[in-house]
C-alpha cells in the first residue's frame, strides 16, 4: 500500500503460502526493491509438501494493480536452491541483494550461508563458505562495504563483520545475545540480552570500541530482583570432544552450603542454553529459588561448529546422554558445593524427550524429573507431528523405510527400567509434540506405580505463552523440586 494510502496489492494472490513464514518468520523475510518498484519476499510453496519441505525460496513481486488481478506473477529467484532461502536485504547502494541459504533440502538446523546477488543482474556468489558459524540476522554498512551478522558462537549470539569483498570475519561484540542489529553511521545500535539482564539497547563502533547502553527499561525491576552469578567452562564430553557448560549459581551464595541442583536439557535438539535472559527455562527462576542451575550444551547444540550440530543426527540417546553424564560429573567435581545426591533433571521438546530416554537409561541418578513436550515413542510421535522434515532427517528417512532409525534410541522400548518420580507437563494444542505422548508418559508412570503427577494446559501450544500460565508452570515446577530435592528421603 503507498505511504500516502490508497488501494492495497495482493503481491501473493497467486500463491499458496505465508510470508512471514509461520511460525518463526518475522519483517526480515521481506524487503523492498532499491527502485521502489517490487519487493522480495520469503516464502514456501510446494503444495501438499509442505509438512516435509523446507524449500524456502526469495520472490520478487512487481508492486501494480496487475499482480492483484491475477496477470503477474511473483517470480522465484531462487529454485535452484531445495534448501532455504531467507532474509533478503539490499544494500544502501542498491547493487547487490544479499540474503541467507541452506544447502542441504529438508534440514532445518543446515548452516546459512551469506549469499550476495548482484542487482538487478542475477549473478551471485558465496561470501561466507569458509565462516564455521550460522546467521541468524545482517545488516549492511552505510559504505555498502561491509555485512554485520549476528550468530550462536560457543553460548553466545555475537556480532560479527565481515567484508563483503574478501570475506574476512572478525568479531564486533563477542558476549551476550545480540539481536536486531541496524548500522547508523559509523556505529551499530542492536538489543542485547544476558543471563542477569532482559534486552536493552546498545551502540557500539563498527570495530567493537566505545560500547554504551542507550536504553534503562528494567533497571528499576531488576534492582527488585536478585540474580545468580554465572560463568562458563568447557569440559571432556563424549569422545573427549569439548563441551561447554554454564553454571548459575544460587542467590546469595555461600561457598560453606551444599545446594541442590536443577540439571537444565535444552530443546532443539539443534539449539542451546546460552547467555540469554528468557521468560521460559530462565535458569535464574532456579538460582532464586536457592538451586544451583547447569546447563550442559551437549553435541547437537549451535554455535559450535557445523559438525557439532551435525552430529546428532542417528544418535538422539547416544552423544547427548554421553555429554549430560560426564558434564554433570565435571562440575560436581568442579564446585564441591553443589550436592550429588540431590539433582533434578528438566528439559521440554527434545529435552523432554532426553528426560524420557533418561528415565529408562540413567535410571539411578535423579532424586526427580521434569518432562515438558517430550516424546516417549518416537516412531508414533512422526505420525503426530505437523513437522515431518524433522524426524525425517533427524532420524534418517520415514519409520517404513527405516525403521531402526526410529527404534535405535526410543524411549518406549526401556520403560521397563523406569523408576524415578516425574512431573509431566503437556499442552492439548502442541502439534510438534502432540499432546498423547505426554499423557502416554503419565499413564506409564502412574501404571508402573511411580510417584508422577500431571500439569495440563488445554489452551497452550509447544510453549507456554501466557502470563497466567507461566506462573502456574514455573509455581508447579518449583514444588516438585522443593518436593524431592529439599527433603531427605
């Protein structure tokens, strides 16, 4: 629609997609064209492959009244590419389109690539094919010389610059989780976020010097709020590969006390539990309520190196469960003040799944457990969810042409070494990891006689999202630990 209003075009009338993509697409999937005359879009229209596809592709829309009668349509500037193709962004010049792609068809956790196009030639090339990280976002300098990127890297989202002529990377701000970056001059203004602090505003020189804070939106809440102190360390994990671990440490802090811990296993299984501040899984939620919180980033986990992403590929109970033992005996060892005999083990989507794989797997070490959204039969789980990519290439094909895929590292099949009590926590509108797998996981505990309870939300999805609900959550989570690891039993 123009600035100074009038009639709106339907650039996508003619197409069978969402842009934004659903559910994580955001304004960065789309951009105008230098002249004003077109936009480039995000889309995926593959028809009825959709649940199996993630061919992302860009589309360039002419902006007239013809698009919307039906006689133009949007053209697909990248079906070469099966793989996914996103955030375009021109740059200040107007001569090179750059935007992020996948190489590998139906793999969603794939390393982006920054691609530059030259405009409107269709001529364009790799920048960032040596570059061992993902981006997650960019933006262009003013000189139009310049690419500044945010990316996971070993439990952060740095920013990073790279020069779009020879590809050469060097970090901007290294610490926290970086996001939303936009170059104003010679400096660059994103939001920031850690462990002890919600998003705020910074701008710093495009070299990383002269960092300020811009904006005090939570100072006032967070001088009501006390927060654990944090650090990392890496550790020996599966094949003495490195591994890294965050620990939080309980407020107010006394090295002469022995605390409880709550042993944190992130979704994903392509994700991480980073310097971040969150409203769902915040460790510190933990660390107030007078716990130790350690968060093991085990193979599989981003920001690491493609390989180490790659890796889980096959083996979901296999070099996880490696690193989760040996990172939780690492910093036992590491903190004598953290007591051994009473850990609990937490964990939603993928670590909810690990907390199923746990039960039946690592049977003696937890006093309790929390399954959020977590799978217990993974080869009926493919047959509930809207995602079939995923198990697909997680699990290497469908459960009729592999089935040992699915069967290799199934929770089901070790219920029988199931003893340790569980909170199971579902909701009725979870269509990632249907709501039957949580009531199938309570159902066993309650037939095998385990103390177990149930926490059902019928109006939430693979989240918890809203206000009312977190705290019941968070209020329900918290009494079964203080029920199990704050009592001598």
């Amino acid at each position: 629609m123009p600035a100074s209003g009038g009639q709106a075009v339907d650039v996508m009338k003619n197409m069978d997609a969402d842009t934004p993509s659903k559910p994580f697409g955001g304004p960065e999937e789309i951009t105008f064209t230098p002249e004003g005359t077109g936009i480039i879009f995000t889309a995926r229209d593959v028809g009825r492959k959709e649940p199996w596809s993630t061919d992302f592709d860009l589309y360039h829309a002419p902006i007239s009244d013809r698009v919307g009668d039906g006689t133009t349509a949007p053209k697909c500037l990248t079906e070469k590419n099966e793989a996914w193709d996103t955030n375009p962004l021109f740059s200040p010049d107007g001569k090179i389109l750059a935007y992020l792609a996948m190489s590998r068809a139906g793999y969603e956790s794939d390393r982006f690539r920054i691609i530059l196009r030259a405009w409107p030639d269709e001529e364009e090339h790799v920048l960032t094919e040596d570059w061992d990280r993902s981006p997650s976002s960019i933006c262009w300098s003013a000189n139009s010389k310049t690419l500044f990127a945010t990316a996971a890297n070993i439990g952060q989202r740095s920013l990073f610059a790279i020069d779009t002529e020879v590809g050469g990377v060097r970090i901007v701000v290294r610490d926290g989780r970086v996001t939303s970056p936009n170059a104003v001059g010679d400096r660059i203004i994103f939001g920031m976020d850690n462990l002890v602090s919600p998003v705020e505003l910074y701008s710093v020189e495009s070299d990383g010097d002269n960092m300020h804070k811009i904006t005090q939106i939570n100072s006032e809440k967070l001088s009501a709020v006390r927060m654990g102190e944090f650090e990392q360390f890496s550790f020996a994990g599966w094949n003495n590969e490195t591994v890294y671990c965050y620990v939080v440490k309980p407020v107010e802090f006394d090295p002469d006390k022995k605390y409880p811990v709550a042993f944190l296993i992130h979704g994903g299984p392509q994700g991480s539990f980073g310097n971040t501040f969150h409203y769902r899984w915040n460790p510190q939620v933990y660390a107030g309520a007078g716990y130790a919180a350690v968060m093991v980033d085990f193979h599989g986990s981003v920001g690491y190196g493609q390989a180490f992403c790659d890796s889980i590929r096959g083996d979901w109970g296999g070099k996880p469960l490696g690193d989760l033992k040996k990172g939780l005996a690492a910093v036992l060892a590491r903190y004598p003040w953290m007591d051994g005999d009473r850990v609990g083990a937490l964990g939603a989507s993928f670590g909810g799944y690990m907390i199923n794989w746990i039960a039946g797997n690592w049977p003696d070490r937890f006093r309790c457990l929390v399954n959020h959204d977590g799978n217990i039969d993974e080869r009926m789980a493919y047959f509930d969810t809207e995602e079939l990519w995923f198990p697909e290439w997680d699990h290497i094909g469908t459960p009729w042409d592999n089935p040992t895929g699915y069967e290799k590292h199934n929770p089901v099949n070790y219920i029988k070494n199931w003893k340790t009590p569980m909170l199971v926590i579902h909701g009725a509108l979870d269509f990632r990891v249907a709501e039957t797998q949580g009531l199938g996981t309570f159902n066993a505990l309650q037939r095998l006689g385990i103390s177990s309870k149930l926490l059902y939300f019928p109006d939430e999805n693979h989240w918890v999202l809203k206000p009312a609900n977190s705290i019941l959550w968070h209020e329900t989570v918290l009494s079964w630990l203080n029920h199990w690891l704050k009592n001598d039993y």
